[in-house]
C-alpha cells in the first residue's frame, strides 16, 4: 500500500515554543503514543503536520466527531462486482503500513468508539477488526498521536482515566506575544504592527476565560482576523468576524469584547 | 381697573374678613404681573374660592402661587390655577387643594415651559380623581420628584401609581408617599431609560478584558428624601454605581456606563495607595484628585487608545470667562485629556504644561499630588471660589474619588455626599439580603418558646428513619456495615413571598437560562441507523444486507437513516449542604453562603425543569452517624412549584455534613431512574465533618468511597465548591474532574444553571 498521498512534502512553517519537538523526537524513538493537549488553535495540528515531516513519516488525520462509529476508524465492508471487500479505515491504514495516526479532538468521539485504540497504546501495539476476524500487528513505523482539549469541561465526555494514562503528554498553550506576533505575521502576512495588534487582542479576550467565556481567541483566530485585515478590512470589522462572532453568542459578552477591541484601536 | 370692581372686591373681602391674609407686597406683586384685565379675572377667581370656604394660609399660597406661575409662564399661566384648584378641591377637598397652592412653587422651579406647567396642573386634576386621599402627600415630595420627571414622565408616573395601586387607597398611598419601591423605581426608569442592571455584565466584562479586573458591584439605589446618587465610587474590590444617570437614555447611557466603569478600572490598574489628607485643603484635594484622574486615564489611554473616544464623548468643556473654580476645573479636565483642546486660561495653560511635563513620571501618584497641591494653592491666591459643599466631581462618567484618599473619621465637607451615598447603599444591601426573617425565628439554637403555635404539622426535631448506610473506614480498610442512619425530616415550607423572591431579581438570568436550554434542547440532531424509513440510504445495512442475501440469509428490511434530535437522558439528584457552615457570609458582603446556594437552586431547578431533565432537591446535614438528615425540596415525581419554591427558600443552615452517607442515599434515590445517564449534584462549602469523628480524614475518605462505590453503579458525582479553604479535601474526594469552584460565591446563582449545562451536554 502506499501511502505518499500522506506524506507530507513541504516543511511545514512551525515555530517551536518550548522542547516540544525533541521531547515528540524521544518519544516517536521508542514509539510512545503521545497526547498533545491545548486549546483548539494553538497550534497542535500545525505542531503534529511539522514533525511528521520533521520525521519522515507519513501522517493520516482524523477529525474525531460524536457521531463517528468504530467502523469509520477501523474499516467495513463495503459491495463491489465481486461481492463483498474489505475497506481499511483510516486508522487501520496506519497501523498497517507505519503512519502516524492523528486522532484530533478524541474526547469528540464516543468512548464504545474510542476503546479500539486501546490495544494500539500498549505492548501489544495490535488492532483486532473484529468483523474480519483479523489481529492486525502494527508496523514499527506506527504510532498514535491523540489531541486533547482539557477546557472542555463535561463529566460526560472525558477520556477514561486507564487510557489517558498510557499516552504521554506534551502541554500547548497560546505562544507568548512575542511568538504569536511572530506566527501572525508569518502566517497572515501582515506587519509587525498589525501582528502585534491582533496579539493583544487576543490577550483580552483570553482575560474573559473563566469569566463569561469558556475560552479566548486562538492564534487561528488572530490569524484569520489577520488575513482579513491584508484583503483591506478594518480591525475592528475583521475582528469581530474572525473572534467576536464565533467567540460566543452571549450579547454581553460580545459586547464587552468588541468595546475591548475598540479600546485597543 | 374700574372702581367699581374694585369697590365690589372691597366689600366682599371686608365682608369675609380676610383680606389681612393676602399681605401688602403680594397685592403689588399681582398687580404688576398681570394686566388690569387680567387682574379683575383673577380677583373674579378668588371671589370663587372664598365663597368656597378656603382656609385663610391657602388664600395667601394661592395668591403667592399664581404670582410664581404669571412671573415664570406669563399670566395665562397665573390664571389657570384657580380653575384646576376648584376642579383639585371637588374631587379631594380643601387639603389637597391648599397643598397644591403650596407645592406650585416646586413646580415652577422644575418645569421649564408653560405647557409642562398646563400639563402638571392636569395631572394634579387626574390625579385628585384617581387618587384623592394622595394629593396631599404628593405635593410635599413634589419638589424631589419633579426633579428627576419632566413633565411628560410625571404624568406617566402618576398614572402607573393609580393602575398598579387600583382600587386601594392604602396602597396609592404608599406609592405616592414614595413609601412603595416601585414608585421610585418607575421614576427613576423614567429619567432614564437605562438603569445600571442591564449594562453590568457587560460592562463588568469590559475591564475584565482590559485589566482582568472584576470588582463586585453594587448598585447605589434611590432611597427617597435623600439626594439621588449622581457618582460612582469605589473602595477596593467593590464599586459602587448610581442606579441610573438622570438624564442619560438610550445608547448614550450605555456607554455613559462603560466609560465610568472604564474610568475606575483605570484607577484600578494604574493608580496607587491611598493618598493622605494631611493639612490639604478642600480645592486641593478635589485637584489632586483630578489630576490623579487624568493621571491614570492617560496611562489606560497609552495601553489603550480607543479609550479617548470613549472618555472624551463627556468632555464637553469650553473657554470662556473663569468665575467660579468648579468651572475651571471642568475645562482643565478636558484639557488634560484633549490634546485638540484649546483653552489659553493662564492657570490651565500652566497646568498642561506641568503635567505634561512630568510624562516621564506618570506612573508615580506623587506627582497628582505635588501638580493638584500646586494648583490649589494658585487657586486660592487668585481668589476664586470654590464652594466644597456643592462640588461634584465632572464629568459625569467620573467616580467620586473618595477612594484615592485614606479614610478619615470626620470626612471634610466635600467627601459628605459621597460618605452619605456609600452608606445608604449598605443600609439598601442590609435590607436586600434574602435571608428570610423567620430563620433566626425558627432555627433549632434558640426554639421558640410558644413551641404549639407552630404551623408544621410534624413537630421539627422529629425525623424518621428513612434507610441505614455502612460507612467506609480507611484506617480498617473495610466498611462498617449499617453505620449511619438516614433520617428524613419535614422541610419546612418559608412563607409564599419568601418563595417567589427566590427568583426575583434574576430576571435577566432567567432570560438567559431559557434561552440556553431553548438551545440546548434543540441540541443537534444526530443519524439514527437501521430503520424502516428515512431521509438517507444506510449503507452499513445495505451492505450488511447484500452480504445476508449472498450468505442465503434472511436480510433485515431496515436500510435508512433517519435524523432524530439528540434527547438529553439525564437525571439528577441535587444535594445541597446545609450545614451551620453555609451560614457564613460570603466575603464582605451581607449575603450568606445558603442564602446564595438557595437562589442558585432555584435557578438550576428552572434550567432542569427546562430541560426537562428529571430532578430531585434535597438538603442535607447531620447531628452524628444516627442523625443524617434529609430535607426533601422536590422528589423526582413532583413538579418544580411554588411549593417546591417556598421548601427551598425554608432551608435553614445547621448542624455538620456528613457527606459520604448523603451520597450513598442520593445514589440509591436515584439508582431506579431510567435515564441513561444518572447524576449527583452536591452544592457544598467544605469538606465533610461531624461531631462524633475526630479524625478529619475519616469522613473525607468516606466521602471518597461513596463517590467511587456511585461511580462504580454508573452514577456520576459533581460537586460545585462554594469556598476555597478546603479545596484540597474536597478534590480528594470528588477528583479533579468532579470538583469546580466557584471563586465568588455570591456569583454562584447566575452560574450554576450555565455550568450544570456545560457539564452535561
Ligand atoms: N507554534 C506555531 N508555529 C506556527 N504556526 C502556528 C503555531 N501555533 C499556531 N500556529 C498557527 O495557528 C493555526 C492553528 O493551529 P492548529 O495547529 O490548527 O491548532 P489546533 O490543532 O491546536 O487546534 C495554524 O494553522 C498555524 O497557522
Ligand atoms: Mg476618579
């Protein structure tokens, strides 16, 4: 099988914000299922695309959803002329031919749906497909990546305490202004200036974390009110479409955030 | 005038022995405000009211009155008032007529044209119609109202006192005594339309983002027969906020809000300690203060520039003639913010140049006080006056800044008002706190004597025994079988208004709440698989059909998808901690820490009975291992009522918690429920603890088991914490995921109904 189509060809710009990168290196040495945890957009997907080609691997993402069966992981079976094929999920593509495998947002996913990992995080690094009756062996180039987003609060939906405790974790946060200023500008091509706007924007609403909001801009949002501000849109209208509005829909605090985006202009 | 006329008034005013009331200077007065022929109208009108039998002092108040209203609307306006007097006098007799005479001076003060003063007069006509018993006592405040209502508002606001009191003259005149709550409320609502409520949040919000600062507020409320609050003030962590801004309507009042509260967390984020008295004088301790005003607005201006705009919307000053000293402090405000600003005033001139000069310095307070200590002594050699008693400090957005300045114990003149204000505003929040009257009435320490008057049927202090639990001992590593006994005790219901008042207030959380379980009910829909009908093809079943069908199977006719709205299939079970802890008050405030979880239930009740999420309320607490007690608010089968209500705002706090048994009733409760997902909710200031137990590390791993043991059954344990001692204790036991605190308890109402949804959806 060949799985080019998942390679990834072009060093991917990422800005290292702490030992990340090394710490990934180790672990990927000894083939450690590592789980990065962090808001969404601070830079996880970014970090995960930059050493899979870092490493040379190829990388196979998925976007973990509450409606999302084993099946749609694992694989099924699916008609053609001759009856009835087999189809390796997305997650079995990796395991077969030494992938890295991204599950972006696990929590999403329902925990019937999830304990299919579970094999794949210790020793045995197998993954039964029961309806096929097969015990896959994962490839020596295998290993699993898990996103994990610890400020969504619900006693529902939560990793097991078991499966958390097999991965290792490496902590992202928002880079600090210096940096987010840095990956603003490279990212959206605007000035220093203007980077250094969005970053203390953002930086407001991150205040309001806890306190009306469940959780401030990202740095994809400063960076999407960036690329608005290139194409010649007004900070504060490019703001309020890029952070406000997503942000929340509670009018308050709309309103506060966008009199904070005032304050700052 | 023609002789006759007068001969005739003559005779008529001897006849009636009454002329001596109408003193010689108003007889001028009259006569030179109105014509001859208008002169011999208004005589023909007091020939009218004399003949009606007016007392003597109310001949001279009319006649003094129709001189004010002449003098100020023209003598039209001096004529009308004999005709609405006779029309006052018909419907609510002598007093009130004669009340009216006098209180016409106030509104010749407050109303500025001659149709507001026609306009008042026919109000006063309608309300002697609807109101008669009240015209008296209106008039004496009629100084105070007309000063917040023109005369379009006053008409209204009449008008609301009749419709709300209807046919009950007691209670119309509560409302025009401004005895009643709403009759202050409802003008201050009509002088402006915005009242500080609706802005909080928001503007709460906005210094939140700009300097993470989150300062209680309050809100400085009218209290009648005393000056409406006109400024803000802070004293630390909390801020105080005048209910409304007279004058201020619409968007313009909004933002009025957000630039004072702006302003005071610039205080907050640049300004220092409190500045001394020392031997200042009044002018230079309301020029320190003002430089120290423009000292930290122009270092918020630095970080922030958008704040100009805002500041400066209320910076209305302009050059001219310097008269008094509060003028020319209102220019040099401007002028230290408004670098567009021009104003050649030597003394402003020399100012700007001061502090703009010190730049390099501002953020050291020492200098508002150097520059503002300088100033005033300019001031002062000018001669210019400066009257500390009648200062206000401008513009309006501004806070009193009686917290820059240490706390004296004989404030100075100027400071008075702002004393007066902050300590009103605490009389208010005393007499707001919820706590019902009848807990310390019928709480367990101090019975009441008369113990057989009592309403409950069943006597307080007699539970009985609902189940036994075992308890776990760590020390053993085993659990002591059938250890604690459950009891069940009658809740006591508080009285109806104790009730409802639990929701009161919170209107605006109530908007919110129903609008979020409107959205979370409407939550999204989800594919259901393998049914008969749908809106998509199943291609797992079709699939799994094909392959039956190849196998010489018998398929399974279900091939569609069909969208179904996720349903909620929840239940829970509330738990609140009664204690004698939750008794406590919270911080600073009045408020205690049941009284805010009683109103946080209630609103968590209205977001489950939204939801319609199946629930349960039950206070807990306990006098030893064979006393735990259950006092039932709502059972999973009643109906969230007025009842369930009035059981809720009964809940007194007493005795200690012993949790863990709590626990294992709450999880047996809701063990039968047939909902897929099953919850304990506890509502809790601290960590377990009883009499009989010594050792605190007992109960806590109690606690710690039973939550495991309820785990174990499927049941989910959340605990929101009210107080941050024992946090770590209370971590053990619920785990890291099974704990949020509250940082400000009081905040606990508004937020308990948004967290429960966020944990459960
Ligand atoms: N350290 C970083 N270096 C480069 N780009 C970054 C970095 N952190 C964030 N970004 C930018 O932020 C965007 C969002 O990050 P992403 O990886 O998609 O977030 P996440 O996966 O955490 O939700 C990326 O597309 C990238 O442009
Ligand atoms: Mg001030």
């Amino acid at each position: 099988m060949d799985l080019t189509h998942y390679r990834i060809a072009e060093e991917p710009f990422y800005k290292p914000l702490h030992n990340e990168v090394p710490m990934f290196e180790a672990a990927y040495a000894s083939r450690m299922p590592v789980m990065l945890k962090g808001p969404t957009g601070c830079g996880k997907t970014r970090f995960i695309e930059y050493m899979a080609w870092r490493l040379g691997r190829p990388l196979i993402t998925i976007a973990c959803h509450e409606d999302m069966t084993a099946s749609d992981l694992v694989g099924r079976y699916l008609l053609d002329a001759d009856g009835t094929v087999w189809h390796d999920g997305p997650l079995t593509l990796a395991v077969r031919y030494g992938a890295i495998c991204y599950l972006d947002e696990v929590v999403e996913a329902r925990q019937d749906t999830t304990v299919v990992i579970h094999p794949l995080t210790d020793e045995r690094r197998t993954l039964p497909l029961e309806k096929r009756n097969e015990l896959v062996a994962a490839h020596p180039d295998f290993q699993l990546v898990i996103s994990y987003n610890p400020g969504y609060q619900s006693v529902i939906k939560d990793l097991k305490e078991s499966t958390k405790q097999r991965f290792i974790a490496l902590d992202f946060s928002y880079p600090n202004a210096v940096e987010e200023s840095q990956i603003i500008q490279s990212e959206a091509g605007v000035s220093g200036e203007i980077a250094d706007l969005l970053v203390k924007i953002g930086a407001r609403s991150r205040n309001l974390k806890g306190h009306g909001l469940d959780e401030g801009a990202s740095t994809r949002m400063l960076i999407q009110a960036g690329r608005l501000i290139g194409h010649d849109m007004p900070v504060n209208e490019a703001c309020q479409a890029a952070l406000v509005v997503p942000i929340t829909d509670d009018p308050d605090m709309r309103d506060a955030l966008s009199e904070s985006i005032n304050a700052c202009v | 005038m023609s002789d006759g006329k007068h001969g005739h008034l003559q005779d008529l005013l001897a006849e009636a022995n009454r002329a001596s009331v109408i003193d010689a200077a108003t007889w001028a007065a009259l006569k030179r405000v109105f014509s001859q022929r208008e002169f011999g109208q208004w005589t023909d009108g007091l020939a009218r009211l004399l003949a009606r039998k007016i007392g003597y002092s109310a001949i001279l108040d009319f006649a003094r009155a129709s001189v004010q209203a002449a003098r100020r609307y023209g003598p039209a306006a001096g004529l009308r008032l004999e005709a609405s007097a006779r029309a006052v006098q018909d419907k609510a007799g002598e007093r009130a007529a004669a009340a009216m005479f006098a209180a016409t001076a106030h509104a010749c003060r407050h109303l500025a044209e001659a149709e507001d003063f026609a306009a008042w007069l026919a109000t006063m006509e309608e309300l002697a119609e609807g109101a008669p018993e009240s015209v008296a006592v209106l008039c004496d405040h009629l100084g105070y109202v007309l000063q917040r209502l023109d005369a379009r508002e006053f008409h209204s606001w009449v008008h609301a006192g009749i419709r709300g009191a209807g046919r009950d003259p007691a209670a119309r005149l509560e409302y025009f005594d401004l005895k009643d709550q709403s009759a202050i409320r409802a003008f201050e609502q009509a002088s402006s339309d915005v009242l500080f409520s609706a802005v909080q949040a928001r503007a709460a919000a906005l210094v939140g983002a700009l300097w993470r600062f989150h300062p209680i507020m309050r809100t400085l409320a009218v209290t009648p027969g005393r000056p409406a609050p006109r400024r803000s003030a802070f004293d630390g962590a909390v801020l105080w906020v005048p209910e409304a801004y007279a004058g201020r309507h619409g968007s313009d009042a909004v933002l009025h809000y957000k630039a004072a509260i702006a302003h005071i967390g610039a205080h907050a984020a640049y300004g220092g300690g409190r500045f001394p008295r020392g031997k200042l004088k009044p002018i230079q301790i309301a020029l320190v203060s003002l430089i120290e005003d423009a000292r930290v607005e122009n270092l918020a201006i630095a970080d922030y520039p958008g704040l100009r705009r805002l500041w400066l919307r209320y910076h209305t000053a302009q050059p001219g003639k310097a008269l008094a000293a509060e003028l020319l402090m209102l220019r040099l405000s401007r002028a230290l913010v408004d670098p567009d600003y021009l104003d050649d005033d030597p003394w402003i001139t020399k100012a700007r140049a001061m502090f703009f000069d010190s730049r390099d310095n501002w953020t050291d307070p020492e200098i508002s006080r150097t520059i503002g200590g300088l100033l005033g002594n300019d001031l002062g050699q000018m001669r210019i006056q400066f009257n500390a008693k009648t200062y206000v400090v401008e513009p309006s957005y501004r806070d009193d800044n009686s917290g820059l300045w240490e706390i004296d114990d004989e404030p100075p003149p100027a400071e008075s008002e702002a004393a007066d204000v902050m300590l009103n505003a605490a009389q208010i929040e005393q007499k707001e706190s919820d706590e019902p009257k009848s807990r310390h009435e019928t709480s367990p320490e101090a019975p009441p004597a008369n113990v057989a008057s009592r309403a409950s049927p069943l006597p307080e202090d007699e539970g009985f025994p609902i189940a036994r639990h075992p308890e776990w001992d760590y020390r053993h590593g085993g659990l002591r079988p059938e250890w604690t006994t459950l009891n069940e005790y009658n809740a006591r219901p508080a009285p109806a208004a104790a009730g409802s008042a639990l929701l009161q207030r919170h209107e605006a959380a109530l908007v919110k709440i129903r609008n979020l379980v409107k959205s979370a009910k409407i939550s999204r829909p989800q594919w259901r698989s393998r049914q008969m009908q749908g809106e998509r093809l199943d291609l797992d079943a079709c699939i799994r059909t094909a392959i039956d069908i190849e196998r010489g199977g018998s398929p399974d006719p279900r091939h569609y998808q069909t969208r179904v709205l996720k349903n909620r299939d929840l239940s829970v079970f509330v738990l609140l901690d009664i204690s004698e802890s939750t008794r406590d008050r919270i911080g600073r405030t009045n408020r205690t820490i049941i009284s805010v979880a009683r109103t946080a239930t209630a609103l968590l009740a209205e977001a489950m009975a939204g939801l319609g999420d199946p629930f349960a309320i039950c206070g807990f607490c306990s006098d030893g291992k064979d006393d735990v007690r259950f006092y039932r608010v709502k059972d999973f089968v009643e109906s969230f009522d007025a009842s369930a209500l009035q059981r809720l705002a009964g809940l007194r706090g007493h005795l200690s918690t012993r949790l863990g048994a709590a626990l294992r009733q709450a999880g047996a409760e809701l063990s039968p429920q047939r909902t897929h997902r099953r919850l304990v909710l506890v509502i809790s200031d601290g960590e377990p603890s009883d009499i009989d137990v010594a050792d605190s590390d007992y109960l806590t791993e109690d606690a710690r088991h039973a939550v495991r043991s309820l785990a174990h059954q499927g049941i989910d344990v959340l605990c929101i914490g009210l107080q941050s001692e024992d946090d770590a204790a209370m971590r053990r036991v619920f785990g890291r995921r099974g704990f949020v605190l509250i940082d400000r308890a009081e905040a606990l109402a508004e937020k308990l109904p948004f967290i429960y949804l966020r944990m459960t959806t």
